[in-house]
C-alpha cells in the first residue's frame, strides 16, 4: 500500500538549478513520519545531482512549515502573490 508520495512539480524557468518537493500523504497515515522520510529521500537525491531544493507553502499550513523546519529548511522570506486579473479600473 502507497500511503506517501512525493515528486516535483514543473519549475519551467529554472527546471535545470532547483526543485521542490511535492509531498502528499493518505490522512490516516500522516504525522508518522511517513512525509518526513519520503521527504528526506528526495533531498538527499536533489543534492546528490547538484540541484538547490526549495520549499513552499501557503501561509496557514502549520504541518508544512513544521515538516520543511524537521528536514533542515530556514524561513528565508514571506512572498506576495495575486490571484486573478488585475485591472487599472
């Protein structure tokens, strides 16, 4: 049984220099370190080839931000983002 998977997602403008991971975790299986161990395998693989692995992640997701902090991430800076069509109206 699959319970954990991560992958990266396309970074289209930089897919030669970072990567980062996407992890999803079935609900009855997660805080098991399942995330944390799938995770750290990632990484280790990213470095391994000469990638610069980064995180993301919205600003509510406190399982995120603690599992990124586990895996030896730093808050580096928050980030603005605007959904939608901006208009001049």
């Amino acid at each position: 049984l699959l319970v954990c998977a991560t992958g990266a997602p396309d970074i289209p403008f930089m897919e030669d220099i970072i990567t980062e991971p996407g992890i999803d975790t079935l609900p009855e299986y997660r805080r098991k370190d399942y995330a944390f161990a799938a995770c750290a395998k990632f990484l280790e693989n990213a470095l391994s080839h000469g990638y610069v692995p980064i995180w993301n992640c919205r600003n509510d997701n406190a399982a995120s931000y603690r599992l990124a902090e586990k895996l030896g991430y730093a808050f580096l800076c928050g980030l603005f983002t605007v959904e939608g069509v901006i208009s001049n109206d």
